[in-house]
C-alpha cells in the first residue's frame, strides 16, 4: 500500500533507536487514521514491542524523558529535545475496569504482547491501526483500513469497550469528525453505557465535548447522535430544546433544537473561516450551541394562551402570542452557564458564554429599533459593547440567521445586515469597554458616602455618558447627586 504516514524526521529517528536496542517502535493511534483521511496531526504515540520500562528510559536519556506516566506505561521525551513534536512512548498493556470510575483500572504492562492483543484495548477499530515509520508497513488486524475508508464506527472489543462509558461521548464526536455511520451494535452499546454517565469524570466530558464543537465540520451530527443513544438526557438544557416549537414565521426548521443544530454548524464554518477572535473559540462554540437555552421556559404554547398566563404565571403581554419567546435571551444565560459549569470550573469561559447568550438578540433589537432604552442607535451599540465584544455578538447574530436554512441565507452570508453594523461598530469602538468619566471617588470627594446606592448612581451617569458622548463631567455629577438624593 502507499505510504500515507508522513510522521516527523524525528519519530522516525527514536524508532530507528529502539530498534538498535533490540525493539520494534510503532506508531498507533488516532495518528494513523487522520493521516489516510488528510488530517493534521499535533501529537505522535510510539507503542514500543519487546523492551522494557528501564530500557526505554535509557534509550530516551539524553531527551530529558518524563516518567509521570509509568502507571500507564507512557513517557514522554521532552519537546525541546524534539523539536517542539509532542511524542509519547509507550509499553503495549491490557487494561481491565474494576469499577464504575475511570482510576477504577488494572494496567497490565507486557512488552511481549503482539500487536494484535495490544490494540484490543483501543476503543474503535479505526484506532487499533500501526504503521512502522522505518518498513513503511501498516499494520491493522482489526479491519481498521476497511472502516476507516467506509466511515463505520465499530466498537474494537464490545466486552472492553463498555468498561470505559467516556467511550459514548468519544464516539459522538469521531463520528462527526472522521466518520459516516456507527456499527449498529456499537450503537446499541453506546445506548446501553448512557446510563454509566454520572460516574465519567466532568474533565473527560469537557475534552471530548470540546473536540466536537472544535474540531468537527458539523458538530450537529455528533449531537444528533448524542440525542438518539440517550446521551443528551445529561445535558438537560440542550435536551429540553427537543420538541419546544417555535414561530413558524420566523422558524420553519422546526424546533429549538433542529435551529441549535443548524446555528452550531454554521458556527463550525465560520470558525474554520477564522473569523472568530483568538481565545473566543471555546466560548462562541458553546455560546452559540446554548443560545437559546431560555427557550423552553419562556415560550408561549397554546395552554399559555387559553388562560391568558404566561409561564412565569404573570397576565400575557400583548407581544406574548403562541409560539413567541420574549425574554428567552435572558432567561436563558444561567441555564447555558449551568451546563459549562458541571464540565468545566474555567470562570472565563462561563462568563462569556453567558454573556454571547444574554447579548444574541440585541442586535436585532436595535436594528430593527425595538431597544429597551431609548435613545440613539450608536449609544446602544456602545451599551452592548460594554457587555460583550460586538465582532463576536455579530458573528452571533450572523449564525442566529443562517440557522434558518429555508430562508437560503447563504455560508454563511457575510453581508447580513445586522451582523455588518456589529462589525463597522467594532472598528469603530474597538474591543475595549468605553472608559467611565465619572467614578466612585469622584462622589467621595462630592462629600457623599459610599453605599448601594452609589453603583445606581454612577450607572445612571455612565448611561448618559454613552448616549450622549460630549457631557461634560459636571453636568455627569449631577445625573449622579439625582440618583444619590431621590
């Protein structure tokens, strides 16, 4: 077969080590398999046959090796002594699950196991594939080629596969990345593991949920995946998104859901566009995913209607009409916090979900002059850019749109309206927040004392501020005293 494996110089080099020392270095993993399909590769696992732990180390002296992962049979060379590659090198083992948990683990090390026996403990057969960088062989006793080329996901080992339940989650999102169909038995066991979830650490949920929405053309199939095995159950507000109807004039889709799963798709090609911010790829992944969380309570269904309540049990406003959502954006920013909570204890990254959450709708609403406050278009986009960035508000409001595919909006359609305005707006204010002219001192030195009133105080001066730019800092102050001295 033609070499499709182009690894580093410098794998090829430890594997012509190990074999002057008498073993047999082989590349395994997911590298292998992105290799054939054209993917890029950041890290390289070397599975080394017939040496032992202490004579790997010594082959690996002079790299500096890392011995962290000898519970498991892995090292790692440091990569300043590998030209920046990251390699881990490891001893073929058996692993058992003992326990419910993922420590819950027996590690077996034996550098005599064929490869054959080794790989049945990696979860997919697309995954037990080797390639020997120095004969060029492929090795693949699993059929792994044959999978990997028909897009099959296929459990390697049914009995193993079930003892590690992340296995769920991993396949949802190489599914969407590297694959077509699930093995209708594999599908089956993943259904049966959905009830294992509680006991995954919240860290291997992140990383698996974070390699689809960041790695996968279109996330939503993985998710659709999740939704059919039973898995979505665990992310009760994406879950209770299924089957919350919306306004058939504005949403011919179909339900929150199906809208969710076309808006985090568009998001996937605007990300690989690369128009989203350095450091903003994780939030607006989720942030886009969870938009619109708030949904569900807040929607108008026709019982709603026949009493006259909305769900908030209060009397319904005249905008409150069947299937209409007031207030979702709102409603829905602790619900979206919540679920990236249970994964992650990242404070930035909760925040700023919340904040793409609370923020998507008000581009609309000063577009289409439905602003809550009253006062000039500008002074409302510098309101919104002191709550979030406005190129990243608009990018969220540009897959708000393309989330609607009958309306055949585009790929999305970069000269959305709104969206447009949110990025003149943000070459024009720039990233950061409006400084405030008026602060906490300054009614200190009024000769007012500090309390809660303060911070209504100096909002009420920062609002004006903002709408109306050129306020000298007296006339600020006296915005302020009106608030101090109500």
């Amino acid at each position: 077969m033609e070499k499709k494996v182009r690894e580093p110089s410098v794998v090829k080099h430890l594997c012509q080590r190990f074999k002057s020392a008498g073993g047999r270095g082989v590349l395994v993993g997911g590298a292998v398999a992105d290799a054939y399909l054209g993917l890029p590769t950041k890290d390289w696992d070397i599975e080394v046959y017939g040496l032992g732990w202490e004579q790997i180390v010594t082959v690996l002296q002079d790299l500096r090796p890392n011995e962290i992962g000898r519970a498991f049979g892995i090292i790692k060379p440091s990569q300043h002594m590998t030209d920046g590659v990251d390699i881990d090198v490891s001893i073929p083992r058996m692993d058992n699950h003992v326990g419910k948990g993922h420590k819950d683990l027996i590690v077996e090390l034996d550098p005599r196991l064929s490869f054959g026996t080794a790989a049945l403990r990696r979860d997919l057969t697309i995954n037990t594939m080797g390639w020997d960088p120095l004969t060029g062989e492929l090795l693949d006793p699993h059929g792994g080629m044959k999978d990997l080329m028909e897009g099959v996901m296929r459990a390697t080992c049914p009995e193993l596969f079930v003892q590690d339940p992340v296995r769920g989650l991993r396949i949802a999102q190489l599914l969407a990345r590297k694959g077509k169909t699930v093995e209708a038995n594999t599908k089956f066991l993943v259904q049966i593991m959905a009830s294992q979830f509680p006991y995954i650490a919240q860290e291997r949920v992140f990383e698996e949920m974070r390699k689809l929405l960041l790695k996968a053309p279109r996330p939503s199939v993985g998710l659709e995946f999740m939704k059919d095995t039973g898995w979505m159950t665990w992310f009760p507000e994406l879950h209770n998104q299924i089957g919350c109807l919306q306004h058939p004039e504005w949403h011919k889709e179909g339900d929150v859901h199906t809208h969710a799963m076309c808006v985090v798709d568009e998001a996937a090609k605007v990300r690989d566009m690369g128009l989203i911010p350095e450091g903003w790829e994780e939030s607006f992944m989720i942030g886009t995913l969870c938009h619109d969380c708030g949904k569900p309570d807040t929607t108008i269904y026709p019982h709603h209607v026949a009493t006259g309540l909305a769900p908030n049990l209060k009397p319904l406003r005249n905008e409150q009409v069947l299937w209409s959502a007031h207030g979702h954006d709102m409603a829905g920013i602790e619900p979206a916090r919540n679920l990236v909570r249970r994964m992650t204890n990242k404070k930035v990254l909760i925040q700023r979900v919340g904040d793409i959450v609370g923020a998507h709708m008000r581009p609309f609403s000063i577009h289409s002059g439905k602003m809550p406050k009253s006062g000039s278009k500008e002074g409302a986009y510098k309101r919104l850019q002191r709550d979030i960035r406005l190129d990243i508000i608009g990018l969220m409001s540009l897959c708000d749109s393309c989330g609607n595919p009958w309306r055949g909006v585009g790929d999305p359609d970069l000269d959305h309206i709104m969206s447009q305005k949110c990025f003149e707006m943000h070459e024009k204010l720039g990233t950061e927040k409006v400084p405030a002219v008026l602060c906490g001192k300054d009614l200190i030195d009024a000769g007012y004392k500090p309390g809660p009133i303060f911070g209504q105080a100096l909002g009420a001066a920062y609002e004006h501020q903002l709408e109306y730019p050129e306020t000298e800092e007296e006339q600020l102050m006296e915005i302020a005293v009106q608030v101090l001295t109500k």
